[in-house]
C-alpha cells in the first residue's frame, strides 16, 4: 500500500486564499491525487484560514508578530509544518519572505504560485510592472521554492495576452481563474509523477524539462502531461 503521506499538501497563505480554494475543489472533484492536510497562515485575519475551516480542513496560524524574531517564527512555522508531514508545501499568497535555511530545510518540496511569467518580474506588482515594461504577454508560474525569491526553477506557466487598454486590476482579474487552474493542474502533477529539481534543472520521469509546461499544450488541466511537454 502506498505511504499516505507522500499525498499529503500543507498550503502556505496569508490573505484572501482563492487558490487555496482551487485546490480544494480539484481535491473535492477526485483528480487532484493529495490530500489538503492543513491550510498555515502567518496572518490572524487571512480570509484563506476561514475558507479553510469551512471546509473542514485543519488550520494553523503561526502570526509572525508572537514571535520576536523571523528565527523564531520559522521555528514554528517548521513545527507546524511537520506535524502534517506533507510531501508538498503550496505557497498560495504566502506573503513572507523565507530564510535561505527554512528554504534549504524544505527544499524540493516546497512550491510557490508567482503571478507573471518568471524569469520576468519577480517580486510585487507585477501586473502594473508588465504595463510598465509594454509588455504584450503576461501569466503565472509555478516554480520550486530556492534561497532566491521567486527564483527557483519553474515547473509551468499559464499565458494571456496584455491588451493596449489593460489596467493593472484588469489583469489581476482575468489572471487569477488562469491561476485557479495552474495551481491544482500543477499540484496534480506533483502528486502523481516523479518530477525533481536539482540545481536549476526540473526533470520529469527522469527526463530534463527544456522549458516550463505549459498550461493546454503541454499540462492539461488536470494535470496530464501532454505531447512532449518540453522534454529532451
Ligand atoms: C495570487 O495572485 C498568487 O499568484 C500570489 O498571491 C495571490 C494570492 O491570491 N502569489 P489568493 O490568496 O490565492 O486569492
């Protein structure tokens, strides 16, 4: 019989949790092959820890000012953590930077949902720095969590195009059902297919990934590989 806990999520959020929720229902409608054992949040007031209970999934808050320094907090973060031994850790809107040493504690098993197509824009508002840069394509990634912000290797992207009238909040709307997707597509995955990463380099099935997966033509959206999906 297989380990159940090589099926078990723990999700990392500290607001609004509307990834979280896809999640959810993907692990609601069956084909999400995990088990959502925990929602932590760093925030008392994270509308995710609500959306959580409601469902019935246990919740943790670990609200970084209890705690006298950042050591400490991930102290308890870990903790917190590890009593649900998860397999993956989902950063959906963890909005908490980690030490390089939490990072290197959870490494390949720790991944983030980073709202535009990494390598580009890193960090905060992305959506007006897409404007900014007159950019015509915009999306979301999934990418294993490294010392680096939003630097590690990335796992798949989602693609939508920037029209010349787009606003930043026009883009945060219409990115965030394509997030809804990526994230449990991506998940699903991760749960069902060998997929490491090591250095910068994601293998699948032993296989090198070339490029991220992209959301239809290479990861379908229940978390299929699709045709060769970039890999050599
Ligand atoms: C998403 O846009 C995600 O890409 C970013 O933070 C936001 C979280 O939204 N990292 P939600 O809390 O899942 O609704």
């Amino acid at each position: 019989m297989s380990d159940p806990t090589d099926r078990r999520i723990v999700v990392l959020l500290s607001g609004r949790g509307s990834n979280y929720q896809a999640l959810r229902r993907a692990e609601e409608a069956g084909w999400l092959g995990g088990e959502i054992a925990a929602v932590i949040s760093d925030r008392v007031q994270a509308a995710g820890l609500e959306l959580a209970r409601a469902d019935g999934i246990d919740t943790v808050c670990v609200a970084r000012n209890r705690y006298p320094d950042r050591e400490a907090f991930e102290h308890a973060l870990a903790v917190a953590i590890g009593g649900y031994r998860p397999r993956w850790i989902a950063l959906a809107g963890f909005m908490r930077v980690l030490s390089p040493g939490f990072v290197r504690d959870h490494a390949g098993r720790m991944v983030n949902i980073h709202p535009s197509l990494l390598p580009r824009h890193r960090g905060l508002d992305t959506h007006q720095r897409v404007l900014d840069a007159g950019e015509r394509e915009h999306g979301a990634s999934v990418h294993f969590v490294t010392p680096e912000l939003d630097g590690g290797p990335v796992i798949s992207q989602v693609r939508m195009t920037v029209a010349p009238d787009d606003s930043p909040s026009a883009l945060a709307e219409r990115l965030l059902p394509l997030e809804h997707r990526l994230l449990p597509a991506t998940m699903a995955l991760l749960l069902h297919t060998p997929v490491e990463a090591r250095d910068e380099t994601i293998s699948i099935q032993n296989q090198t990934l070339a490029r991220p997966l992209e959301l239809g033509p290479d990861l379908s959206d229940d978390g299929r590989l699709l045709g060769d999906g970039g890999r050599d």
